[in-house]
C-alpha cells in the first residue's frame, strides 16, 4: 500500500526554508544535520502517527531533542491541515542536500 501524501501548512513550509536558510549561514554541516533531522522526524510520524503526545485542537506534537522544532499534525490520518498534498519525498527535494552546497 503506498504512503498517504502528507500536507504541509504553508507557512510550516517557510519556517523550514527559513531555518535551512539560517543553519546555513553559520554552518553547512549544521544545515544539513537539521534536515536530516526533520526528515527523520517525518518518517517516525508517518510510521506511527498515534505514537506522538496529543496537543490541542485535535493535534499530535512532535517535538526534537536536537534542534529547536516541533511537527504538529493531525491526530487523525484522513484530515488536512492545508491544502496542497505535498508527497514526503516532494516536501523533502525542496530541503535535500544538493541543494545546500555552496
């Protein structure tokens, strides 16, 4: 069965870019590791949605030991927090290495 399509709140979507953006003027590697890191966070939501704490509103809260983030999403798989259906692996090109370097 393939993966539901997971959709990003638009401005969820800038405050990522905006954070790639800031990592990388300190420091490359740090930009990277960050995106790995929100990558990986997506793939243990999208492995085990229910496994998050519950937040307001009908959310789940993702929150990273890393670096200074969390993912809310949906408690529920079929709704949406924004339209657009931006596949994963769409929403992670936009944040994928070749496009750090220099």
């Amino acid at each position: 069965m393939a993966a539901k399509p997971l959709d990003f709140h638009p401005e969820a979507l800038e405050e990522w870019k905006s954070a790639v953006a800031q990592y990388l003027e300190r420091n490359e590697t740090a930009a990277v590791d960050f995106v790995a890191e929100v990558d990986q966070a997506i793939d243990l939501i999208a492995a085990s949605p229910q496994r998050w704490p519950k937040g307001l509103h009908g959310t789940r809260k993702f929150v990273s030991q890393r670096f200074s983030f969390a993912v809310v999403y949906p408690r529920e798989r079929n709704r949406t927090a924004s339209p657009g259906n931006r596949s994963r692996a769409q929403a992670s090109r936009i944040l994928e290495k070749p496009a750090l370097g220099h």
